[in-house]
C-alpha cells in the first residue's frame, strides 16, 4: 500500500537527520519535518481512525502546527507509524458498503473511498515536503529505488 512505502521513505529521511534538524523550520511559511509528523497523525487519526473507523473525532488541527518542539524524534516518529499500521488495517478490513457510504470529514462530504483517496495523497504531498527538507540539509540522493530498473517498459 502507498501508505508503507511512503512510511519507508520517512523513516529512510529520519535516520539521516539528527534531533535538532528534525524541528528544524527553513522559514516561517514551511513545517518542520516533526510538525508534519505530528500533522499527518492528525489528518490520518480524524479521516481514517474516527470517520472509517467511528472513534471519537478528538483532533485539534491548531495545535499540531503549533507543536515546535518538546518531544523527540523517536516519539513523533513512533506514534505516526502506529497511527499509519492502524489505518492500513482498518483500511485493509474496509466492508464494500463502508467504502461507499458518504459521510461527513472536517467541512468535506465524502465516500469512504474518498476519505482514503485523500488520506493517501496528503501524506504523499507531505512525504514529498520530507524528502526535500532531508535533501537540503544532507546534499545527498536518497537512493529511495536502488537496485530497481526504473527504465523498464511496461508489458502490455
């Protein structure tokens, strides 16, 4: 699932970044790599966990882009990963009238479908900010696709 493989690449970023550099904030307009883990958590607890998964909606999206430090790399890095595993096989165990049912996310009106269409983009878009913060303080390829010939054709 794209959820794994983009928990891989975080995971491949955060052990190259030490604990300082993981709240580290270019400027004002971007995230520090620690508030967009504790970001994602959010977005996956109140779209995936409460809405598919009917747990209470708890999520105080103001806070998470406040978080600016006061836990550890290994902390926000533990508690996202649980959140994705949970996710995956709340995802995974889906009933199909689960999957089409429209409901109420945030100020959105979506399928479940949907709710999991936008989970996976946002934490690719996210993933993506990862990666380029990592990038920038390491001057380093990421090596993400090694040993795989990425210049295969297709087979009909």
């Amino acid at each position: 699932m794209r959820l794994e493989e983009n928990t891989s690449k975080i995971g491949n970023c955060l052990a190259l970044i030490s604990e300082s550099e993981c709240w580290y904030q270019p400027n004002g307009s971007t995230l520090s790599i620690g508030t967009t883990l504790v970001h994602l958590r959010g977005n996956i607890t109140q779209y995936i966990l409460s809405s598919l998964g009917q747990q209470p909606d708890r999520r105080t999206r103001d806070l998470e882009f406040a978080t600016r430090g006061g836990l550890t790399k290994a902390e926000v890095w533990g508690a996202c990963q649980a959140t994705v595993r949970e996710a995956s096989a709340l995802i995974g165990n889906l009933p199909e009238a689960e999957a089409l049912r429209i409901r109420k996310v945030q100020a959105f009106h979506l399928s479940g479908i949907g709710i999991v269409l936008h989970v996976v983009e946002h934490y690719a878009y996210h993933t993506g900010q990862i990666v380029y913060i990592t990038k920038l303080l390491r001057d380093r390829n990421l090596d993400f696709y090694r040993g795989v010939d990425l210049n295969q054709k297709n087979n009909p």
